[in-house]
C-alpha cells in the first residue's frame, strides 16, 4: 500500500465515523423529542400553515423540507465548538434548541408532505437508505440498552407524577 493509499483509508474511515456519530445523534433526538414535536404540531401555528404545506407541490415541498435542515443543521458543530471550548451549558443549549426546533419542523413538514416528497426518486432512494441504516443501527444490542433505560426512564418518571405526566407512555 502506498501511502496516499493509507491516508486515504484512514480520512474515509474518520468520515464513515464522523457520519455514523452525527445520525446517532439525529436518531436519540428525534426518539427522545417525539412526544414533545406532536404537542409543539397540535399548536394552532402549525395546523394553520399544514393546509398551505399540503397545497404545495413535491418540488416545492422539498425546498420547504430542506430550509430548515440547512438553517439549523450547523447548529450542531457550533454546539460541538462550544463545548469544546468550554461552554458546556450554552453547547448544550445550543443543541438541544436546534434539535428541538429542526426535528420539530421537519418532521412536521414530512408528516404533511410524505407522499409528495416520496414520488421524487432520489428523496425516496435517499429516504428508505436512510431508515434501513437506521433500523439497522436500532437493532444493535447498544441501542436497544439504551432505549430499555430511556424507556424504564420514562415509566419512573411518569409514577412519579402519578401517571399524570403528558406526553409519557
């Protein structure tokens, strides 16, 4: 092997690495800020502007679909910046703000706009890679350990507030 070879390798497997933490990320978020998204949905804003987002063609909707992604989506490098760099409670702010906002919208957005974003092909090509990596990535035993203690997580919470907690199973 050369060594333009070796670098190469090595840079590919730090993407790979790279990509796979970030969609980590992305997927803990959304199972976490799920129940919190259908509430923030059922808010009069968002079921004035869903009649207009249905009216939308699949191009359209995709370039609504997109904004938000290219808006908040470096949110997260900041947040990583900041916490780096030793402002931990402002990257985690800044984290969890743009997580909740992006998953929030997009999700929304998608939920409104599925069938018309699926019949362009390379969303749905892109889209049905993406949830098979995903439910592969959920499969793996470290996933579902850590859904079994979010979930054990959210049944302690909600007998705490004597199952009057919103949003819990």
């Amino acid at each position: 092997m050369t060594r333009r070879t070796i670098l190469k390798t090595i840079f590919r497997s730090l993407i790979i690495g790279a990509a796979a933490i970030y969609f980590v990320i992305d997927a803990l978020f959304l199972a976490l800020l799920r129940p919190l998204a259908r509430q923030i949905a059922s808010l009069k804003l968002f079921q004035s502007i869903a009649p207009w987002i249905a009216s939308l063609g699949p191009y359209p909707t995709l370039g609504l679909f997109v904004i938000p992604l290219v808006l908040l989506e470096p949110i997260k490098p900041f947040s990583a910046y900041l916490i780096a760099s030793g402002h931990f409670i402002l990257g985690l702010l800044f984290l969890a703000l743009g997580e909740v906002l992006k998953i929030t919208i997009v999700e929304r957005i998608f939920h409104i706009g599925r069938d018309k974003l699926m019949t362009i092909n390379a969303f749905a090509l892109i889209y049905n890679f993406v949830s098979g990596w995903l439910t592969w990535v959920q499969a793996l035993p470290p996933w579902r350990a850590v859904k079994r203690s979010f979930d054990d997580f959210i049944r302690w919470a909600h007998k705490l507030h004597g199952g009057r907690a919103r949003g819990f199973p």
